[in-house]
C-alpha cells in the first residue's frame, strides 16, 4: 500500500534493471509502484487504478511510448505521464509534448530530476483530485433481471397502480411515448399477479401482417386458409391462465378489433377455421404510443373496444417531464452494463449527470439506456466524464425543443427557437432555452418546472432572473 497523499506508480520499461532500481528507490520515498516490461501489460496496470504516474520507456518491445501517451491522455486527466529516453531527438520530443507528456527525461536518469517530476505529477494529481467535479461512486448490482427505476413522484404513483392492478385480473391499457416502459410495466403487472408463474405472451400488432393477426391471436385449424398446413395455437392459448400483451394496439385491423372486442366481452373465442368456443382465461394488456382517443374520433379505433381495454389504464410521461430521475438511471444502467460486458466503471460524474438530465430525450428511457451503454463500451477509464457523453450525443441531438402541442399552441412565438436550428450554440443559450421552454410547457408553475428540470426551486428563480424570462401575454391579452 502506497502512502496516502501519494499517488501510485506504473513504470513501463523493457530495461528490467531500470525498473527494479525505481521500483526500490520509489517505495522508499512511499510510492506503490508497479513495474511492466510491455505496454500492454503496463496500461493493464494503469487501468485499473484511478488514478496514476506513468513512467514510460519510447521504445517498448511492442510500442511505442511516444504514441502511448496519446491513449493515455484519452483515459483522463487523472494520469501523468513521464518519458524517460535514451535516445533523445526533437522529434519525438515535440510529439510527445503534443501527446500531453508531463515531463520528458533522458537517460542516464539524474535521479533528482525524476524525483522532481514525480513530485510534480503528484501534485498535480491531487490538484486534480481535490478541484474535482464530484464523481459518484457506482453501485454494484447484485441481483439479475429488470430493475424499476423512478423516484419521482409521477413513476411512485405508476408503481402504485402496478401493485394494485397486480392482485386482480383487470384488463390494462398502458399508453406513453415510445422508450417511456411499456413493455416493462406490462411485464411487471404480469409477474406479480398471482398467476405470475404462467406466460406472459407478447403480440406486437404493427409488426404482422393485418391478414395473419387473427391466426396469430386465436391460432387457427389445418387447411383454414391456403398456408395453413397444420392446426396452429393462438396467443390467447399459449397465454392460459396468464397475460396476453398487445402491443401497439393502435395498428390492429378494425376487423381484428371486432373479434378482440368480442374476446374481451364474453371471455370467448374460436379459431380461424374453427367451430369451437375455446375459453379466454388470460389477463389482457395493451400498449400504445399512439392517441387512441384520437383514432376513435377519426373512426380508425372502436370506440366500445377503447373502454373494454381501458379499464384501468396507466400512462408513462416522458423522461423529459421526470428528470429527477435521470441521476439514478444513469448509475443503474452504467451498473447494468458493466456486469453485462464484465467492465469496471466506478464513478460518474456529477457534471455529466447534470449533462444528462438537460437533454430532452425524445427517445426517452430508451435512448438514455443506449448512450450510457455505449458511453459504458467505449469508455477507457474507471471513470465516466461528461465527455463521455457529448462524444456520443451528437451536437445536433442534444437539448431539442419539448414537442408537445400544449406549450407550442399558447406560447408558439417565445418558444419556437427555429432559426438556426441545429447549429452548435452555447451550453448558455441551450440552458435558457431550455428553461424557457419548460416555463411555456408548465405554464409557469415553478414547481413543476423544477421537477422536470431536476433543479431547486432557489436555482430555478435565479435562472429566471439571469436569463430576464418573463411568462409571455399573448398578443390578443390585456
Ligand atoms: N422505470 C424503468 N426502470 C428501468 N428500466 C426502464 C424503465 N423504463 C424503461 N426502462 C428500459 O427502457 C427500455 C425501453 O422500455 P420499453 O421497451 O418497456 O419501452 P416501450 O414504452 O415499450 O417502448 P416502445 O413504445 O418503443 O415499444 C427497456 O430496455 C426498459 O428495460
Ligand atoms: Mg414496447
């Protein structure tokens, strides 16, 4: 164990003689120093620390050290790098200064000299340390399976209907927007229901052909239509006593419609082909990202079957109006990742929590799952950075206006920041707008707002007073 203060030492040297005398010299002075004759072997070693001093040999039988400290200074700022060199030349000398070298050294070694560096490189780590945005440590997931995520106060009362719904076998419509859970929730009502150990069969309506959904959900008898060679269970069957899931229900064919409705009324059914009345006994939920009321009132969705389906429905806000629960997805699915690939992330950063939850998400949880799992794959330190993010997110993805009708009919002017769209603009100006828009969307009710910003209500006000927001008359009020 090194000396606290003291930050650890990888020396990375194909001379074994070299390293063994710094390795003795260092831990005298109450350095942890770990020595490695091979680059891969060193930065190996270099990993899994948090943070470290680099003693690098240029030429390493299988690098070279020049080229090294390009990756190296990729893994963070938490990482000082020394050259050691016998054969100086200014080539390499300016390319590693441009690699981010923190000393540059030539052999024979003039131990002073290096004690120097050392000590530089120390303190510097502790300057970096201690100015440090906080980092958060990252919980390690102990059990398998899906965890539900949400604190906020909208998911505690979803999570409550879940609960409730579970104990009976009440039909259950799920709306929200694609990515917000659906699927999740239907899966949950499922497994805590007392029936839970039954199946759990999923249909997604959009994805078969209108013509085939009827034989997918009640099966159908040999010969009953041209392809069917065998006789063929349906959903509804291989559901038995559990849940049958529609998906996207939205797309179903009005003339499927009429059979479920059938279904959902007399607990009924008979197979394509079929004279039989076989028994539903399944629960049945249904899902969709679409506005259901809507297509009634075009006439694309029955009406009598909207409220068969709707008798207890749940509907999934968008990540964007529940941001406080963005800081606990991100450390559950960098988690969730990590033991998925066998990586070893152990911090995040507060700044780059901050950074996720002033992105709109119009992919909801979904796209939040997808850019820390990547940000998780190609991070090459323990550690994740706000950097880690924006690499991914590309400029034009980040913070795009809310698009919900409601702000965009009463407050279209103020809101609609257009010209220019996509352009890069500065984290300021997305802030206010950002700000401004949810204002719009909340209608000015500061608490909401808050919520949905994930910051204080203090913060919020001062933000207000920066930024001079003020709630917009339309022209036609006075
Ligand atoms: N509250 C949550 N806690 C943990 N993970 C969640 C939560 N909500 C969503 N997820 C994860 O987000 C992803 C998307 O969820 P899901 O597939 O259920 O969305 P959906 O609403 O069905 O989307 P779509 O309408 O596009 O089918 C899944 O990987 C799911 O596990
Ligand atoms: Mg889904």
């Amino acid at each position: 164990m090194g000396t606290p203060g003291k930050e650890p030492i990888v020396i990375i040297d194909d001379d074994k003689s070299i390293c063994k005398t710094l390795k003795l010299h260092f831990e005298r002075n109450g350095y942890d120093v770990t020595i490695s004759h091979l680059a891969k072997e060193g930065i190996a070693a270099l990993r899994a620390l948090r943070s470290a001093i680099v003693i690098l040999d240029i030429k390493l039988p299988d690098a070279n050290g020049v080229e090294l400290l390009k990756d190296i200074r990729t893994y963070g700022e938490n990482y000082y790098s020394i050259i050691i060199t016998a054969f100086p030349d200014m080539e390499s000398t300016v390319k590693a200064v441009q690699n981010g070298v923190g000393e540059y050294i030539y052999k024979p070694i003039d131990i002073q000299e290096l004690d120097d560096a050392v000590a530089k490189g120390n303190d510097f780590l502790l300057k970096v340390e201690s100015r440090d945005i906080p980092y958060i440590p990252i919980p390690k997931l102990e059990t398998a399976g899906n965890h539900f995520i949400g604190k906020s106060q909208i998911m505690k009362e979803v999570f409550k209907t879940v609960g409730l719904v579970s104990m009976s076998k009440t039909t259950v419509h799920i709306t929200g927007e694609s990515g917000t859970g659906k699927e999740l929730i239907a899966k949950a009502i499922h497994h805590n229901s007392p029936d839970g150990n039954e199946p759990c069969v999923s249909v997604n309506c959009s994805a078969i052909v209108e013509t085939l959904l009827e034989s997918e959900l009640f099966g159908h008898e040999k010969g009953a239509f041209t392809g069917a060679i065998n006789r063929k269970e349906g959903k509804f069957s291989l559901a038995r006593n559990g849940t049958i899931f529609l998906d996207e229900i939205g797309e179903m064919d009005i003339n499927v419609q009429a059979k479920l409705l059938r279904v959902l009324q007399e607990r009924e059914f008979e197979m394509v082909g079929g004279k039989e009345k076989l028994k539903a006994n399944c629960r049945v939920i249904s899902a969709t990202n679409r506005d259901l009321k809507q297509m009634v009132k075009d006439g694309h969705f029955r009406e009598d079957l909207f409220y068969r389906l709707n008798v207890v429905s749940i509907y999934l806000p968008p990540l964007r109006e529940r941001k406080v629960d963005i800081p606990e997805f991100a450390l559950y699915f960098t988690a969730k990742t990590c033991k998925e690939i066998s990586k070893d992330i152990q911090y995040i950063s507060q700044e780059a929590i901050d950074f996720l939850m002033e992105q709109s998400w119009t992919g909801n949880v979904r796209q939040l799952e997808n850019v820390i799992t990547n940000a998780v794959i190609m991070s090459r330190n323990n550690r994740l950075s706000k950097e880690d993010f924006t690499a991914i997110l590309k400029p034009e993805e980040f913070v795009q206006p809310v698009e919900s009708h409601s702000w965009q009919e009463t407050d279209s002017q103020q809101a609609l920041p257009h010209e220019g769209g996509n352009k890069p603009r500065s984290l300021q100006d997305v802030e206010k707008e950002q700000i401004r828009i949810t204002l719009s969307y909340t209608k000015w009710h500061k608490g909401k707002a808050c919520e949905i910003l994930g910051i204080t209500r203090p913060r919020l006000e001062r933000k207000i007073h920066k930024y001079g927001l003020k709630p917009l008359k339309l022209y036609f009020e006075k």
